[in-house]
C-alpha cells in the first residue's frame, strides 16, 4: 500500500528505444517551500508550475490547517495567501504528511517558534524516520516535542512562546535540517546562524531572498555560514517553479541505458547543489548533453540530450558530491549495472535514512535481478554487466519508496528478462505523470493483477 491508494504492482520489459522530448513536473523541493513561504507573507503569491505530487499536496492541506489560504487555478497554477511570519493558528486536527519527509521537517520548523501546538504523523515509511534531527535544533529556540521512541512520528511540537535565535552547526548534511532551522529563525528576533560543514540544496536560501529577507551566506573554514535576520515581514512572490532534476534523472538514465534511445528533456533546473548526477553520468562516459544553457530566475537551465551510451564505465564517485546528488544513487545504481566495471559510491550514509534504507533496499532488488552489489554502512559498490547485460527476471520490493520503485521499472527496460515490483504506487508522490511519460517515450510496462 502506498499510504494513499492501492498498491499497483508493475512490471517491466525491455523497451523499443526511446524517443521523443520529456516534459518533467516541477521541482518537488522548490514546490513544498513555494508553499510554505507562501503562506509565511502577506498577501498573495502566485506559483506556477508547481508540482502535483502527493507530498506537495500534503503540504498544501498543511497550510490550510495552519490557516493561510491556497487556491487551486488548474495546470499547475496555485495562489497563497499568507498569514505572515508568525501569524500561524493551531490547526485542529493532526497533521498528516503522508510520505514527504521534507514536507514535515520544513513545516514543524515553519511553526515551531510561534505559540502553537501541532500533532504531525505520516505514512509507514515516515513514521520510521529520524525526527531528531530536526526537534533537537528547535529546542535551541525553545519547542519542546513529544514523539515516540528513537523521535519518531506521530509527533507533537509545542512551540516557543519567546524564541530566542540560535547558532546551529549542522551534524548532519542535510538541506532539510538547515530548512528548518531557518524556517523557525524568521519568528526569533535577532539573528539565526546556521553552518553547514558540507553544502546542501540551497533553495531555502535563495527563496528566503526572494521573498525579502535579510540572509548572507560567507564560506568559512568551518563551512557555509548562513545568517537571518529574524522577523522580516515577507513580501508575496510570483515563483515559476523550475522542472525537477531528480526527476528528470530517471527518464535520462532510461536513454543511456536503452539501445537506440535518443530523447530530449527540456528546461531543466541545473542548480549546483542538485546537478551531481549528471557530472558523474559524463564521468562514466554517459552520452549526455546540455542544450540552450540559460538563467531563469537566477536558476541555471538547460535541456538535457541524452543517447544510448554503451561505452560506460564504473567510476568511484567523488563522495565530495554525495549532498548534491543524494536523491539520484537509486538510479545511478541502475545505470552502474549497465556499465563495464565497478562503480564505487561512498560517503552516502543518509541512504539509510531515506524513505527507505535505500542502500539496502535496492542491493536486494538488484541482486534479484542478478547483479553483484557490495556494502557497507556508509559504501556501496555495483558490478557492471555492461550494455544490455543486467539478468534481471526478478522482483524488488519497494517499501512506499517512489526512486526505488522508479529505479527498478526503468532498470526492466533494458535487463534480458522482465523486471517486477511489488508496488509502484508511489512515484504519485513526486513524479505523478511518470508512468504514462516514460510509455510515450517507449517503455513496456503492465500492471500486474494482485
Ligand atoms: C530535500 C532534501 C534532501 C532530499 C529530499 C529533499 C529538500 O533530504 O533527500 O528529497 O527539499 O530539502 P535531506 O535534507 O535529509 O538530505
């Protein structure tokens, strides 16, 4: 079960190639912040093409509960008007997240420093993930939080009557964490200092700015050091939410691996902390192009060309690049497979604690499809087959993972035997139109009876 529907086994045979231009949905993190700042100004913001996914669409209902308002216009168009920093009511129901991990660390940071109570729970796979990260840095500000053991959902945040700003160094790389610190410094007078040792998706930084507030950011010997200025009052913004990279990934590493493919994805987000992917593809020898390099909304963008490439080979990728690609080791690990030789992926512990262990989940899923995967708690390490060479045949199960489950569909368009999964439901939670796009562009895919 997704959390949301039913689950839709799916299984995956080898594709005609794929051809044809790939229009990917909206970022899915740039949406859920979209939101969120949204409904953090007054007055209304307008954002266009934001993503429809599911944990996008939790996050929407999040807002109204915490009484800012959001209007659906169709296509993608969404309106929100804000209650300001500070101006959150207590909603009266729990908070219901469903899969997104960053929909709710973001939103108890949103609302941790203003005088509130909120309950928020999830679906099975969040109601397993660490929540301590985030809980343990707005204590600083003075939330106090109650939530099952090891600080899992479903969890209830108590916000600070008087919040005082805070000086955070991140333990842990993530843009999530950071997000939320910042998020709960807009409401604490003074100046909220985040560090982060290893840089991170920098999208809060960069849509904090747009919406007005006072944040620098200096490059120090400890690391990025990021400061707020708190209690702006935030200015409503007309956002084009630029098109998902991480989604972008999977039709891309579908091409390279399908013989004869040759397919366009257009306009696609190239910010720097999120394009680690595609160096490491080029790297491999991947035929990967980026066409029409442009700025948009002080975002680099560009269309991505990517072909049949069967001269790939398994590299050691940098760990130095694991923050900005961190979402994309699922499908690397598919590519990996395609390749000749070892690919090597270190410095990726966070795997673990993903919507799934996601190191686990797909060496399993890959060795039921024949393939050599080596690990260790923070390393894994795929045994290339080169072009066309993966067995598979077998079945993966995907633990309500929507990059596993896609990872594995795509995988079955160019293994020698068909791959299955158990369900692949969830990619409706950021890559809604995955399945009737990859189908487009060539690939074979069938719902399996239950
Ligand atoms: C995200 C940050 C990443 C990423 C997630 C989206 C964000 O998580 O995996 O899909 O939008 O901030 P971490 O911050 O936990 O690494």
């Amino acid at each position: 079960m997704s959390g949301h529907g039913p689950a839709i086994p799916m299984s995956s045979r080898r594709a005609t190639p794929l051809n044809g231009e790939a229009h990917v949905p909206g970022d899915k993190s740039v949406s859920h912040r979209s939101l969120i700042l949204g409904a953090l100004s007054v007055g209304e913001t307008r954002i266009t093409g934001l993503l429809e996914g599911q944990d996008v669409l939790d996050t929407a209902k999040a807002m109204r509960a915490f009484g800012a308002e959001v209007i659906e216009h169709g296509n993608g168009e969404y309106s929100v008007h804000g209650v300001g920093v500070g101006g959150f009511a207590e909603p009266e129901d729990v908070i219901d997240c469903g899969n997104a991990g960053t929909g709710v660390r973001l939103i108890m940071g949103a609302m941790a420093t203003t005088p509130i109570t909120a309950t928020f729970t999830g679906d099975g796979s969040l109601r397993k993930r660490p929540m301590g990260r985030i809980t343990d840095p707005l204590a600083l500000f003075g939330a106090q939080s109650y939530g099952r053991s090891g600080g899992r959902l479903p969890m209830t945040i108590v916000g600070a009557k008087d919040p005082v700003p805070v000086r955070y160094t991140l333990p842990v790389a993530s843009a999530q964490v950071k997000s939320a610190v910042l998020l709960a410094g807009l409401n604490a007078m003074g100046e909220t200092v985040v560090i982060e040792p290893e840089a991170t998706r920098d999208h809060t930084e960069r849509m904090l700015r747009g919406f007005g507030a006072e944040l620098g950011v200096e490059e120090t010997d400890e690391g990025r050091v990021i400061t707020l200025t708190g209690q702006p009052e935030l200015t409503p913004q007309s956002i084009v939410v630029p098109r998902d990279p991480s989604s972008a990934a999977f039709p891309v590493c579908a091409a390279l691996i399908t013989e004869g493919s040759d397919i366009t994805v257009p306009n696609i987000g190239l910010n720097p902390t999120r394009a680690g992917l595609f160096t490491t593809l080029q790297e491999m020898s991947a035929d990967l192009t980026f066409e029409n390099m442009r700025e948009e909304g002080g975002e680099p963008v560009a269309d991505l060309r990517a072909r049949f490439s069967p001269d790939m080979k398994g590299i050691e990728v940098d760990p130095a690049r694991a923050a900005s690609m961190i979402d994309e080791y699922p499908i690397l690990s598919v590519v990996a497979s395609f390749a000749e030789g070892r690919t090597m992926m270190a410095g990726v512990h966070e795997l673990r604690v993903k919507e799934c262990d996601r190191i686990d989940v797909m060496a399993k899923g890959l060795r039921a499809n024949g393939v050599t995967v080596d690990e260790g708690e923070d390393w894994w390490a795929v045994e290339g087959f080169g072009p066309g060479g993966m067995p598979g045949g077998g079945h993966a199960a995907t633990h309500l993972d929507h990059r596993i489950a896609m990872s594995f569909l795509i995988a079955g368009m160019a293994a020698k035997k068909p791959v299955s999964v158990d369900d692949a439901s969830p990619f409706l939670t950021s890559f809604p139109i995955f399945e009737d796009l990859m189908r487009d562009l060539g690939a074979n895919f069938s719902r399996d009876n239950t």
